[in-house]
C-alpha cells in the first residue's frame, strides 16, 4: 500500500486511542517517519503489521479492524487533496463504482508504482448491487467492505454490503440499499 494509508492509519488510531498508543504502535512495528511518506509505496507487509497492532490496541479482530480503516479511509482522504477527485468520480454509488478505475488510473499517475484493485459493476437490480473486486493483494476483503460500507456513508446510501462469491483474484460483493 501507499504511505498515505500508513498516515490514515496513524490518524485513526491517535483519534480513537491518541498518541501515546500510536508511538507503541511504531515502536512494535519498527515504523518512522520513512514509512508515511503519501506518495511513497510500501510493502504490503508493513501496513498489515500496522493494521494488526492497531486491532491489538484497539481489542479488535484483524477483520474488524480492516473494516473499520475501510471506513475510516473514505472520510480520511475526502479531507486529503483526494478530496476533489471523489468529487468527480461520482455523486451516487453506482456512478462512483463505475468510476473508480478511472479514479485508480490518476491515482496511478501520481504514483506509478501503485498497485491499484479493479471495480466492476456486474449488476444493478431492485436496490442490489453485484460488484466484483480484482486484485493481486489478498486478505483485504473486508477492508473492502469496510471502503464500500464508507463511501455508501459519503454518499447517503444505507444498507448491507456482503461477499457474494469469490474465484482466483477475483471477489464479488454484493450490496444490498435500503430505498424507501
């Protein structure tokens, strides 16, 4: 992942349990300022290792905790200079799912060593969304859940987000809106 997870990270846990606990988190990490660098990319095993101490601290398990940065990740770069490229990438759910390649692209350009996961809407029906996720990173599912969970907050969408199937790369989730 990208140093600005690292840095969203760091900012979720000193607002839930503060400073003092994210300077442990460093010291049994062997994280330094080196390691939250935004536009740098890091090996997927520092940011686990990250996100695994912070679900120590905060008495979470590892899944529970990837959902909530998930969450978390969504307010934290609408705040960032990734503000106004959510902006565009759309207004609704679906329009922002079938936007979020492009958004992955110019993500790439800034950092070209990023290796951005794929979204694709495969269906829209009654209020159901069927959205398959291809990356080459494993194990991040329900950090997933937890990103499509957070922009349907952003996006004044409510309902339940669930993994439907899953084959190789590949995992499709499906969405369930509640419309009234």
């Amino acid at each position: 992942m990208y140093g600005m997870a690292h840095r969203a990270l760091r900012q979720m846990m000193v607002d839930r349990l503060g400073p003092a606990v994210w300077a442990r988190i460093e010291r049994e990490t062997s994280t330094g300022p080196a390691d939250l660098i935004s536009l740098c990319v890091y090996d997927d095993s520092k940011t686990l290792a990250l996100i695994s101490a912070s679900a120590t601290h905060l008495g979470l398990p590892v899944d529970e905790a990837l959902r909530d940065f998930g969450r978390y990740w969504v307010r934290y770069a609408e705040l960032s200079s990734f503000g106004p490229i959510m902006d565009f990438t759309g207004q609704d759910l679906v329009t922002f799912i079938n936007n979020l390649d492009r958004m992955h692209r110019s993500v790439v350009l800034a950092m070209p060593d990023a290796r951005v996961p794929s979204f694709t809407l495969l269906d829209e029906t009654d209020g159901r969304l069927l959205v398959r996720y291809r990356s080459d990173r494993t194990g991040l599912e329900t950090f997933v859940i937890g990103l499509l969970e957070g922009l349907m907050d952003r996006l004044g969408e409510a309902g339940e987000v669930g993994v439907a199937s899953r084959e190789g790369n590949a995992i499709d989730f499906a969405i369930r809106l509640d419309r009234n």
